[in-house]
C-alpha cells in the first residue's frame, strides 16, 4: 500500500534554504509512484505568501492556535485516508518561536511529534541543525524530537556523532543518514560555453558565491580575500578575464531584524571591504548587458530563481563559501556545486568537512580536501589569506583543478535527489516493518543456577 507524505515545512514562495529543500525533496518523492500516494505540505508561513499545492495546510509560525489546529487537520486526514500517512517534519530552531514570538524557543515540533506518534502515524524529523554545545532548551528539544519520533535524520553523517555523545545521549538507533539531494546534473560543456555566452562570460574564468546573503556567510572576508588574489597573483591583463559574481539578495528575515540595523551595518562592512581591496565593483538586478571586463566584482542583487541557479552553477568555475557558522550540517550550495563537478572552497563547517574531506581530522591552516574534491579554510580573518592561496592554487593549475572536479563529480553523483527520495522511502519501511514486526516467543526462563 502507497504511503502519503505529509511534510511540515517552510515552502516556496517563502524564500527560505529549508523550503527548497522540502520542495526538492516532494519533487523527487513523486516520482516513485509505486510507493507514493499523495504529497502534501503544512507550509509555515509569515507573510501570507500564495501558496498551491502540494501546499494545502498553512501554519502561522507566530501563532500557537494555528500550529495546534494544524496538528488537529493533519491527524483528521491522516484517519480518512486509506493510505498509511508518514509525517515528515522539517526542524530548524529559527522556524520555533515561543509564546512571545521569541525565535529558537518554542517547542510546536516536539508537539507535533509528539501528537502524530500518539495517533500511530509514523513520524520522522529532518534535522538542519546540530549545535556541538546545545543549550539546556536546545538539548532538549531534539532529545524530545527522538524520543516522541521515529527517528531523526541527519544529511550530514558526522551529526550523528554529536547526537550520540554526552552533549544529546540520543541512542544510535533513532538516528539515520541520508544525503542532502543535488539538483543539478553534470552539464556538458557546450552546454556551459552557451551559459558564459548568453551573459558575456565567454573566456571568463567565473569565480562565484550564490544564495541569500546575510552576516554570517562571510562575503566580506571572500571580498578582501578576491582583492588580495588580484593584486598579489595576476597581471592586469589577466584581471581583465576573471570575475567575482555574488549573487542573491539579502535574507528578507536577516533584513527586518531589529528594524534594519543589522542590515545596515552589515552594508557598510561591505562597503569597507570592497574599499580597503581596491576593486572595481558593480550591482545590478540582473546579469544581460553586463560588460564584466571592467569590474572584478559583480553583486546580483536579486532572488535567484531555479533556472538562474541552475544556469550559475553551469557557468561557475570556482565556488567561494565563507560561511561563519560552523554548526551548519547541510549545504544545498555545497552539494550542487559537487553536482555539477565544480570545486568549492569553503570554509570548515560540518557539511563541508563530511563532503569535501570525509570527516577526516582535519588541520588549521589551508587544506585540500581528502580525494581532493575541495580546498577547506579557516574561517573570519583567516579566510583571507587562505582563500587568496586557494584561488591562486586552482586558477593557475588547470590540471588539478580538472582532476578535482573529477572527484567532485564522483561524490555529487552519489547525491542525486532520487537517491536521498529513495532512501527516505527504504527507511521507513524498515521502520513501519520493525514496528509492526511480531516474533515467536519461547518460554521465559529466569535462572535457577549460580555459578
């Protein structure tokens, strides 16, 4: 019997990493139709955003009434429904406000988990973040997550360590590991030729940083530390033929918060980032008629929608992620430049230790990733440095760098979106089997004989 999907999640058009993700993840579910009833989601939302389907359920994630009348919606369907109803709820911190709208403090997704595995209906948790030093709201939250589900899946393989270490006690047997999918397939290059073509990056060397932006993504360190490649490892001719593309506006939550003035300051560390690097720079709302040889940074300052994404990633040659918070254990950015055999330079955040270096031990200082399908760098001011280093290294060895986009192939292959569907779909029928599982009970001895 087919199993309908109910996932509980933010949801395009909410711009939001954790939405896309949900998105890609129902796309690739549908194709399995021998084992997929229906898909559909209980968007959480904040700004009134139109949905559609597989959107039918929108939860207001300021208000407790609606989570709790959505939790009432979801088991009401689940009873109607011939088809066995598997929750899938998508966690984030962020999306958790308490009563007083604080973010991070609520507890709605362990009342959800709660509830469904109450009514019988098999319920899992997506983890996107696994913090090495919880605090005491933290640690109990996905303590409680386990306890009340199924079990918990983790994209990055090294969370689960932190899971079952003194910081959570989460026994190993709720946990599971699944890659975070890949959107993007290996494109030929003639197929890159007419990307550069289209935007009048034919003969570019195309260095690039996509997503929404905010101040823990670090742009103002890849900013000095492109200035610094430039000026100590090309000629001026040379700086006539590469281009840095940063594109995607800033995050709409990261803009609003407390009334603008993070966001405010955040552009004047920019401003004086692209200052102290002398480049010559330009922003613009979208890339046609853009005459790249007269800058070396370029600020896309727009929503990236799929097909620009998709057509970014064909173009880029080198991916920059700076990020600065290095709990992150999942990374669409990260595995989509694998998937489509592009070599990232990131900084040491979980999700990059486990794709670029295997979750190896892993020193200070610059590295080239193990299988040599990455370079891994310090984050903050380090990254400076270490990133100009890293930029010199792969424009300049043309060999290697093709070698490593060899190994970063190998691995996004791997990554495929149908393959994480697939393996969400294997699990739970090992855990609907396990839980339904019935075995011959002998007799029960209790001992007679001491030694």
């Amino acid at each position: 019997m087919p199993y309908n999907i109910r996932i509980v999640s933010t949801y395009p058009p909410r711009r939001c990493g954790i939405g896309t993700f949900s998105r890609d993840l129902a796309s690739a579910l549908e194709n399995f139709t021998g084992e997929v009833g229906h898909i559909r989601v209980a968007a959480i939302d904040k700004k009134n955003e139109p949905y559609s389907i597989p959107v039918d359920l929108v939860i207001d994630q300021y208000n407790s009434e609606s989570w709790g009348l959505a939790i009432k919606n979801i088991i009401t369907r689940a009873k109607e429904s011939p088809n066995p109803t598997i929750v899938v709820l998508q966690h984030e911190y962020g999306l958790d406000p308490d009563e007083n709208g604080v973010d991070g403090k609520g507890t709605h997704f362990v009342d959800m988990a709660k509830a469904f595995s109450g009514q019988g209906l098999t319920t899992l948790v997506y983890l996107h973040t696994v913090l090495d030093r919880p605090n005491d709201h933290q640690k109990k939250t996905l303590q409680e997550l386990a306890g009340f589900s199924d079990g918990l899946i983790l994209t990055s393989e090294s969370a689960i360590g932190r899971l079952e270490s003194s910081a959570y006690k989460i026994d190993h047997s709720k946990l599971k590991h699944i890659d975070h999918g890949i959107r993007m397939q290996h494109p030929s290059e003639y197929d890159r030729l007419a990307v550069k073509e289209k935007y009048g990056l034919k003969d570019f060397f195309l260095v690039t940083t996509l997503g929404l932006l905010s101040a823990d993504k670090g742009i103002q360190y890849s900013i000095r530390a492109y200035g610094r490649f430039l000026k100590e490892s090309c000629t001026d001719k040379q700086r006539e033929r590469i281009v840095y593309l940063i594109a995607g506006e800033c995050h709409p939550d990261f803009m609003r918060a407390e009334e603008g003035r993070e966001y405010q300051a955040y552009q004047a560390t920019l401003a004086k980032a692209l200052e102290e690097s002398r480049v010559k720079w330009c922003k613009v709302k979208g890339l046609e008629g853009v005459d790249f040889g007269q800058y070396d940074i370029v600020f896309l300052d727009a929503f990236l929608e799929e097909s620009n994404l998709l057509e970014l990633y064909g173009a880029t040659n080198v991916m920059v992620l700076p990020y600065l918070n290095m709990f992150q254990t999942s990374s669409g950015i990260l595995a989509d430049t694998l998937g489509c055999s592009r070599v990232a330079i990131a900084t040491k955040f979980h999700c990059a230790l486990e794709l670029i270096h295997s979750n190896k031990p892993c020193p200070s200082g610059l590295v080239i990733g193990r299988y040599a399908r990455g370079i891994l760098v310090d984050a903050g001011e380090a990254s400076v440095g270490q990133i100009a280093r890293a930029l010199d290294f792969l424009v300049f060895n043309q060999d290697r760098r093709l070698a490593m986009e060899k190994e970063a192939h190998q691995r996004g292959f791997q990554m495929q979106w149908n393959n994480s569907a697939w393996a969400l779909l294997r699990h739970i029928k090992f855990i609907r089997e396990e839980k339904g599982l019935v075995t011959g009970r002998a007799k029960i001895f209790t001992r007679g004989k001491n030694d």
